[in-house]
C-alpha cells in the first residue's frame, strides 16, 4: 500500500530488466506529466486490477472503504511515510526546519557483512536519507558492494556524498557540503580553531615553541 520510497526509489530501477519494461522510466517526472496533459495516449489496466481473487484488490475493496468511513486521511499517511522532494513551509514544521543534519554518519563494517544485498542497499539508503541525500542507484550500489567484498580500504564518491572504508573499520559516510570536508579556520588573534561546525579555544600557555637547529654545511677549499 505504502512502499515509502517515492519518486527518488523508483530511479534505482532501470528501464528494462528480467525481462520487464518500464518505458516511462526513460523520462523525467516532469516529462511524463507534460506528455499525459498534452498527448492523448490511451491506457491500458491489467485485468487482474478488478478481481477479488488477489489481496490487493481485496484491501482496496473491503479495507481502504472502512478506513476512510473511520477518518482516516490518506494525505496525511502519505506525506508520513514520503520525504518530499521541494518541501515548502505549509508542510513542514517548525522544528523540523531547524533540525540540521549531521556532518556525516558510519555504519558498523560488521552490520554490512550480515546483511543480504537487498537489506544492505535498503540500510545504506535509509543512513544517506538520514543526511538528506538520495538513495544509490543500482550501479553505483554494485560498485559499492564490491569494494566492500575486497576487504581493502577504499573511496569512492557519486555525485552527492564520499563513501570511505579502512580495511577493517566502519564505513563513512560523508556528504560533499559536508562542513568536515571544509579547510579549518584559525583566528590568530583569538587562538580560536573552527573546525566542522564547531569552535575550540587554546590558551598560549598551551603551545610550547621549539627552535629547529639549523642545518649544517662542510666547508669546502
């Protein structure tokens, strides 16, 4: 009923494959609802949508009536389980406009390891949402899912976050405007280091200044 992806899930799919083609995967959101408002394409339902023979008909038949005769709003359980893709101030609460999300987040390389290559997928796209990024696509995942195989330290980056890996730690994730992949900041004046979002301040009794002899050169004639 719900499948809680949206829009950005469905382009981890291709156009064509195992033998099932989904010709408008080839256009953009916006090109598939300007084609449907201006050309007249007829479509065409399974039959299979009208039995009762399958559950999914079955619930929209006899449960889905019951729910909304109980109050149910399907809006409002839609926008609950969908992030939407341009979120405006209508929608969107106070304190979720004031949440900021983290620098960059690291899942346990031994979590990875007992996962199937569908629940690893589903986790590591749940943790790139978490940042506010966009689920990996399928090549990319396949990319991923080797370097992670080979047990050997690794980066590699798509187009929004870096994925880096030692050879026996967790796995980063790091966000390309992350404020960690930032140059830090040294007030002099002040001796305050800003750094990652965040500020540390040392005292000049702290630092201890060393001479480095001077290199030495044999004389010569």
């Amino acid at each position: 009923m719900i499948r809680g992806g949206g829009w950005n899930s469905l382009r981890t799919l291709g156009w064509y494959e195992k033998n099932r083609f989904r010709p408008l995967f080839a256009f953009t959101e916006d090109e598939i609802k300007t084609i449907s408002q201006s050309e007249s394409w007829p479509i065409f339902e399974d039959e299979s949508n009208q039995s009762n023979e399958y559950l999914r008909n079955r619930i929209r038949n006899y449960i889905l009536p019951l729910l909304l005769q109980e109050g149910t709003d399907p809006d409002r359980i839609y926008k609950n389980f969908h992030r939407m893709e341009k979120p405006t101030s209508k929608i969107l609460l106070k304190g979720a406009l004031s949440r900021k999300a983290p620098s960059f987040l690291k899942i346990d390389v031994w979590v990875l390891n007992d996962l199937s290559e569908r629940e690893r997928k589903f986790f590591i796209d749940r943790y790139l949402r978490s940042l506010g990024l966009h689920p990996t696509t399928r090549n990319f995942f396949q990319d991923l899912t080797h370097c992670l195989k080979r047990m050997n330290s690794f980066g590699i980056e798509n187009k929004e976050a870096w994925f880096w890996k030692s050879s026996s730690y967790d796995l980063y994730l790091i966000p390309k405007n992350s404020p960690c992949l930032k140059e830090f900041k040294l007030e002099s004046k002040d001796m305050i280091l800003k750094w990652n979002g965040n500020q540390k301040k040392f005292l000049l009794d702290s630092f201890q200044i060393y001479a480095l002899p001077a290199p030495k050169f044999a004389k010569t004639g």
